[in-house]
C-alpha cells in the first residue's frame, strides 16, 4: 500500500481522508499547512500527495509548484483538492503541476480511483458499490 501525505487546513476534511485511505490500508502522514506539508514531503518521501488547494498562508497551487520544481519531491504525484470545483480551478491545478483533481466533499470511489491511475504498482485498492461516503 502507499503512503499518502495529506495537507488539509480543515479537520473534518482532513479526518474523512484519513480514514478512507486507512480503510483500504494505506499509511498516512499529514500537514495543516503547505510550509509543513513542503518539509514532510521532503524528508518522509511519501508516494503520493493530496493538497488542498486553498490553505492558510501558502495556498496549495503555489506549494505544488515549488515540489514540482525541487529534484527531491518533483517525482511524487500530487493530487489537488477543493471545494470550489471550477473548471477554472482544475486548469490552474495542472499548471501548477497536480498530477490530479478532485473536487470535495471526498467521495471514496473518484479518491480510490484516482489513487490507483497514479500508483497503480500500489496494491490497486478495491472499489466499492457505492459512489459516495
């Protein structure tokens, strides 16, 4: 399974990600910020990285943009997260280097399916019935 580093600002958003990735046995490590969320990525390596597009201080899209040009952290894909699902938004995301956009509320399905287009190597997680948690 894959370790997935998650920047969430918000604590239910961040507790709903926790558990669906734990739920099918991925390990996770997490930030409330992009400064950290930066420093974690550098020194823990994760495989994958949910980011939030609109955080305190830092937003999400500039963070993404400056691991995508480090050498240490450009490999990691990184999907982005908002609650405002623009089209707008989604653009800006994959020219800022997200490798991935999801709009929230997280629904477990478009996650799990996500996460396997980008770590397929990853023990593929199973994909439930329902499309919504």
């Amino acid at each position: 399974m894959a370790r997935v580093l998650i920047i969430e600002d918000n604590p239910a958003n961040m507790k709903l990600a926790v558990l669906l990735l734990h739920n099918v046995g991925h390990v996770t490590l997490s930030a409330v910020d992009a400064e950290t969320g930066m420093a974690v990525a550098r020194t823990d390596q994760p495989d994958l990285i949910l980011m939030d597009i609109q955080l305190p201080g830092m937003d999400g899209l500039t963070a993404t943009a400056l691991l995508k040009q480090d050498a240490i952290t450009a490999h990691i894909p990184i999907i982005a997260l908002t609650a405002l699902a623009m089209k707008a938004d989604q653009e800006k995301s994959q020219t800022a280097g997200c490798d991935g956009y999801i709009a929230k509320p997280l629904r477990y399905a478009e996650l799990y399916a996500a996460i396997n287009g980008l770590l397929p190597e990853s023990n593929p997680t199973p994909l439930p019935q329902s499309s919504q948690i």
